[in-house]
C-alpha cells in the first residue's frame, strides 16, 4: 500500500515517515525536491516534487493510494485537483481554525476522503524562551492568564501516521482539534518547564513592547504578530482533550516531558 508524505523533509512530514516506518508501512513515498540532500531512512522512497510547483506532482502521484498533504494554501486548489484526478483514496491533511480556516473549507469542499488535523500551538514554540532560561531562569511574558493545551509536532506526525495506516478507524470529513494532556496557564507552562529541566523557572509579566525586543532576534518581524496572537486567546482558554490518546493508544506528551526530552535548549552547557 503506497503512502506519499508532502514536506517529507519539513518539521512534522519528517517524523511521519519515521512512524510510518515503525508502524510497518512497506511502500513509504517521500516527497522532496533534492533526494540527495534530504537524508531519508532507508526502504523509503524519494520522490521529487514541491506542493508549490504543483506541475512536479503528476509523477509522485501516480499510483499512490494515501497520502498526508502539508499545508501550503497558495497552491491548494490545483494541489487537490490533482490528488483526486490521481484516485487517491485517503488523504490526511495538517490544518486548522482561523486563520487556516479557508484551508480547511477547501480540502473539505475537494469531495477527497479525508481527515484534517487542527493542532494548537506547538510546544516546539517554546524554544523562543530557551535563551531567557539559559542566562536568568525566568520567562518574562506579557500573558500569564492565556490558557494553552500545547502539542508536540512529534504527537501531530504519530496521530498523522496512525490515521494513514488504519483509514476506516479514522472520521472521515472531520477536523480533530488535536492539544496536549492538559490546559495550563503561560505562566504555569514556564514552571513546567522548569519540572522538566531540573531548574526552579520563574514567570514574570513583562509588557508587550518588552516581550517584543526579548523575542525579536530569535523571531525577527513576527515577534509582534505572534505576542497579538497569544494575547487575543486572554478570554478564550484553550481546552485539552485526550484525542492522541484515544486515536494512537499513548497520551501526549506534557510540557514538562517534553522540556525534559529537550533539556539541552534549555540549560547551559
Ligand atoms: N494549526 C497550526 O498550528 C498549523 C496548521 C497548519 C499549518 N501550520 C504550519 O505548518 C507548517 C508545517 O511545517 P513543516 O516544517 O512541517 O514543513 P512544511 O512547510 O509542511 O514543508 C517544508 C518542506 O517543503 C519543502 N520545500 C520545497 N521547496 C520549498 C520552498 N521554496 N519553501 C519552503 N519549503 C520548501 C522542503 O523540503 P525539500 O527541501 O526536501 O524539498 C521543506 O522541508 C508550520 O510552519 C506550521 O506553523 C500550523
């Protein structure tokens, strides 16, 4: 059974390979424009291509029966038209709400067999903090009372990869609002960080204009779109639910795990 992943090279199409390899999957197609470079595990099949030049898909289409498409809207509508074209029966797409909202509607209107995936925000953000918590052990925020569910791309790639290998236990038409174990404050993820690495992590609010020059050498102009991002969710507490659980057999992992699987970002050599 012939499985193509899109972005097979990115953050999360990378470690969807890689379950896919652990799940037994024996015809893995990994979408890449430079196969040399991409350094994919053996028994996995490169394929040259890029969702942004949707005339190098006809070939790594061809012949594949699921596949996990990566999210890049400009290219969409042509990119599903020829996923269908191709007979391609299943597809698992990363998306979302909001601001992926018109993503969303389009893989739902492409009449595609299809589940999407709607992650909240992703613990790997966290490693925006690293450099505060290295040189002072504090995170200075501005949003001590924003609730977040955060997910690991790692949770996202293995309920990807589960969806794949087993397409009848999945819902078909639906988006599955993936999040980690549980709901914590901004202020209450730093301290778990700090559960994670071993150090005592305070949380201080700071002003956004703060937070924007702390955050800017590491996220350059998108330190003030993300801060306005965090902040507009103040009144909107983010909810987890056990999805990665139920659909993969294994929780997701917590902020304090994940701290600790990630330590070295967070402490000084
Ligand atoms: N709800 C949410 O939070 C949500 C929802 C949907 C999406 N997202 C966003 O989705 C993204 C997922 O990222 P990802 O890292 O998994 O990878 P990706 O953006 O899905 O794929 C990246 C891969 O595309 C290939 N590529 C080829 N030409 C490229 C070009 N000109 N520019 C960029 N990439 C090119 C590269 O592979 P080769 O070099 O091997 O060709 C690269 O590894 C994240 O940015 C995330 O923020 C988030």
């Amino acid at each position: 059974m012939s499985i193509l992943v899109t972005g097979a090279t990115g953050n999360i199409g990378r470690r969807i390979v890689d379950h896919l390899i652990d799940m037994g999957a024996n015809d893995i197609r990994a979408l890449t424009t430079d196969p040399a470079k991409a350094k994919l595990p053996d028994g996995v099949r490169p394929v040259v291509g890029y969702l942004g030049r949707p005339d190098s898909l006809s070939a790594a289409l061809t012949g594949v029966e699921r596949m996990y498409l990566a999210p890049l809207p400009a290219t969409l509508d042509t990119t599903l038209r020829m996923i269908k074209a191709a007979d391609v029966s299943y597809v698992v797409a990363l998306s979302g709400d909001g601001h992926w909202q018109a993503h969303a509607d389009a893989i739902d209107a492409s009449g595609l067999a299809n589940t999407q995936l709607g992650p909240g925000e992703f613990l790997e953000n966290l490693a925006i903090w690293a450099d505060q918590i290295k040189s002072t052990a504090t995170v200075r925020d501005p949003y001590p009372d924003v609730v977040e569910a955060m997910i690991s791309m790692d949770d996202i790639a293995r309920v990807a990869a589960t969806l794949l290998m087993n397409p009848d236990q999945a819902r078909h038409g639906q988006m599955y609002e993936l999040t980690g174990p549980e709901a914590l404050s901004r202020a209450q993820i730093a301290q778990q960080i700090g559960v994670g690495i071993g150090v005592d992590v305070r949380y201080e609010q700071c002003t956004r204009d703060e937070a924007i020059e702390l955050l800017r050498p590491i996220m350059g102009d998108n330190a003030a779109w993300y801060l306005d991002t965090i902040g507009a969710a103040v009144d909107r507490p983010q909810r987890a639910n056990q999805l990665v659980a139920e659909l993969t057999g294994r929780p997701a992992q917590s902020v304090a795990d994940w701290a600790r699987q990630n330590a070295a970002l967070f402490v000084a050599d």
